[in-house]
C-alpha cells in the first residue's frame, strides 16, 4: 500500500486529536480542495471514518482515525525513522555526492520527517552545510516555519520583549 507524503501528514493530524476539516487543515497547511481530495482517498481506504453527531448549532462531523490508519501511520513512521537513519549515516561518513543523492531521492518525504519531529534540525542544517547548498532548495518556506525553524520552536507565553513584567503598584 503506497500513501503520498500528505496524505500521511494528515493521517498524523488525524490521530494527534484534530477532528475537523479545518483544524487539519490549519495544522497541515494544506489547501481545502487537496485536502478535501486526500481525506476521501483516505476514506475510501478504509483508513479514517466520518462520524455526524448532533450538536447544539446542528449536525456535526467529526474525522477519525481507524484501526487500519493507525497501523498504516505507524508503518510508515518506521519506514521514515529507517529513512532519516540511513541519511545520518551517510553524513557521519562525510559522503557529500552520497548524502546529496539520499536527500533527493527522499525530497518528498522531508517535510513528513519535520512534521512528526523525526528529523534532528541541527543535523538536517549540518547536512547542508556540509553539502554547501540551502535548505529552502529542499523544503518551502511555509514547511520550515512550520517545523518551529522560525523561532525554534519557542512560544513566547505572552512575553513580548522578552522582559518581565512587574507591578510596583503606582
């Protein structure tokens, strides 16, 4: 059974707790008509189930992630685990031609490694530097945002200048 990058990210999604279309598709920065066509691929699959429930505004639909999904994610996990290893090992070895090649072939599915937090980033920044190319010829901008690159994964918890706030009462 062969499943394309997203449809794994949203299989994630889906099993972390996001119920809805749009929470998913907050999460996953997918566009609604792809990601619309993904979650009835994965459907048809057998791998999540719709549930409409009766809420206080009217019906309410609810995604799931089914037995089925949940093994399938958890294959593919291992089978992305096995992927980054590999791309370790080659670094360690210092082949540049050898580790530039496994990154492409593996292109696709990198963003998946930062989604599910596979991939150590200090690494992955290494990597390229030892190649001598940028990471954005391999990862778009949003996906590098979104793996925490732009503030390192830090949330400020309401500090904006980074200061602390007293109150000495005047």
């Amino acid at each position: 059974m062969e499943t394309e990058p997203k449809d794994v990210i949203v299989l994630g999604s889906i099993r972390r707790g996001k119920k809805k279309f749009s929470n998913i598709q907050n999460e996953t920065k997918i566009t609604a008509e792809e990601l619309n066509s993904i979650l009835e691929d994965l459907e048809n699959k057998g791998y999540i189930r719709v549930e409409e429930r009766k809420g206080w505004f009217g019906k309410k639909i609810e995604l799931k992630i089914t037995e089925n999904g949940s093994n399938e994610l958890d294959k593919k996990i291992i089978e992305i685990q096995s992927k980054w290893k590999e791309m370790q090992s080659i670094y360690e070895t210092g082949d540049k031609q050898k580790l530039q090649q496994k990154m492409e072939e593996n292109k696709s599915i990198l963003p998946t490694m930062m989604f599910f937090g596979i991939m150590d980033m200090m690494m992955f920044s290494m990597m390229f530097s030892m190649m001598g190319i940028g990471m954005s010829d391999y990862i778009s901008q949003e996906n590098m945002a979104d793996a925490g690159m732009d503030d390192a994964g830090m949330d400020d918890a309401g500090m904006d200048d980074g200061g602390f706030d007293f109150d000495i009462g005047f």
